[in-house]
C-alpha cells in the first residue's frame, strides 16, 4: 500500500512492572522518530493502567522495515515477561470520504 499506515500498539503492563516498561518504551522512542517513513510515534497512558503507541508510516512497506529493526528487537527483549499478556497491534488505514477535505 503507497498510503500513510497507522499502527496502534497497546502494552498492558504488570502493575509492578509498569514504570520498567515505560522506561524501555521511552529510551528507544527518540530513536524510532529517526527511521525512515516514521512520521508519528507517539506515547499515551490509558487510564486503566495500558500503554498505548500510536503510529503513522509513510507506507506500510517502510513499517514493516520498522519492525525488522533493532529497535524493535530492544523493546521486544526489554519488555519480555513484564507484560499481562501479548501486545495488541492494529493496523490500519484512512478511507476517502469526499466530504473531508483532502488536508485532514
């Protein structure tokens, strides 16, 4: 796909392990910001404890790169056994609505 890809990651921290996990997310964001095609990599706390990223791709191609990368290994191996379960990732894209203006 050529159009931006939006990606949500959500962690779901242990509660005792909720700041370690937050501390890997945020060491190795600056980083991320640095590859090719990544025009959003934000972080957010929910409420309920979750950690959520959200994540705009130039192209899905340069996402999947993102994935491949060191990175991702970081975190992958960073977070390892501190999580209540798996990571949930949704990917997604924007569908054309002509009565949005093509700038939103």
């Amino acid at each position: 796909m050529s159009q931006p890809c939006i990606v949500i990651a959500t962690f779901t921290p242990k509660p005792e392990h909720y700041d370690e996990v937050m501390r890997v997310l945020l060491e190795v964001s600056p980083e991320v910001h640095l590859e090719e095609g990544c025009e959003l990599y934000a972080l957010h706390e929910e409420v309920e404890g979750r950690v959520v990223l959200v994540e705009k791709w130039t192209t899905r191609d340069l996402w999947k790169t993102h994935l491949s990368l060191d990175t991702v290994a970081r975190i992958q191996k960073g977070i390892e056994g501190l999580l209540q379960c798996d990571v949930e990732v949704r990917e997604m894209y924007g569908v054309a609505d002509s009565s949005y203006p093509e700038s939103l």
